[in-house]
C-alpha cells in the first residue's frame, strides 16, 4: 500500500492541464503501481486543509518514446498519468500565476 506522498509523483504542468484545471481537473503524475482508490485518497489526504472530494480519477500510461543520439537508439521512461476530478466548483491553486 502506497502511502498519500509516494503515491502522487508532481502537478503535471501543460497547456491542456491548465485549460483543465480551469473546469476543475487536475492533472498528475503518479505513481506507476497506484491504483484509482489510492490516487483519490492521496489528493484527499494531501489537500486535506482544502478539505477538497473528489468526484472521479482516470488513469493512462504514457509510453516512452524513441530517441537516437547518433547511432545510440534508447527511450525515454514511460509513466503513469492521473486526471482528478473535483466535486462541485472546488479548485486547487496549483496551477496559479503560471
């Protein structure tokens, strides 16, 4: 069982997950074992002063892709990606001033 910090890697920051954040869906890496009960415990123990709920979590990998550096083929890492929804017209200020 992972616990609430191990379980959320960082705030993935992009364009879509700002555009995202806006309707209330925040965009995480995570751990890759966790699973969507234990993403949706974590963001409720780390925002906990927020007393944020959360509505609903959907997971996907993304896979690495290929790079060459000369002849030298390898990959960059493949990780695990959540997008947390929040109930009602609650937000988080992860995302604020960038």
């Amino acid at each position: 069982m992972l616990d609430s910090y191990s379980a959320i890697v960082r705030p993935v920051v992009s364009e879509k997950s700002t555009v995202l954040g806006e309707r209330g869906k925040y965009v995480f890496e995570v751990a890759p074992n966790a699973n969507k009960i234990q993403i949706k415990a974590a963001v409720e123990a780390v925002f906990a002063n927020k007393k944020v709920q959360v509505a609903s979590v959907n997971i996907l990998r993304v896979t690495g892709k290929v790079r060459r550096r000369g002849r030298t083929s390898g990959m960059t890492r493949s990780w695990k990606k959540a997008v947390v929804t929040l109930k009602g017209d609650q937000r988080l200020d992860l995302f604020e001033g960038v």
